[in-house]
C-alpha cells in the first residue's frame, strides 16, 4: 500500500476537450491515475 500514498511529480496533460490539467489541480483530493499504453 505504500505505493498508493507516495507524492509524485506535477504534470500536465490535454483533457478530452483539449483543456490542459495538472496533476496539482487536484491537490487535497482523492486521485487516482489509471495510464495505458499500447505498444
């Protein structure tokens, strides 16, 4: 469980609307990061 309550790095991305978030956006909140890829 230690791996879900380590901080990591802020970083930013494109929503489905093309609207950039950052990770910090969610500061204080319950997150979850799901990340696929497909080789």
């Amino acid at each position: 469980m230690k791996m879900l309550l380590e901080k990591i790095q802020d970083f930013k991305l494109e929503d489905v609307n093309g609207h950039e978030v950052s990770i910090s956006d969610f500061r204080g909140k319950n997150t979850l990061i799901f990340m696929w890829a497909s080789w």
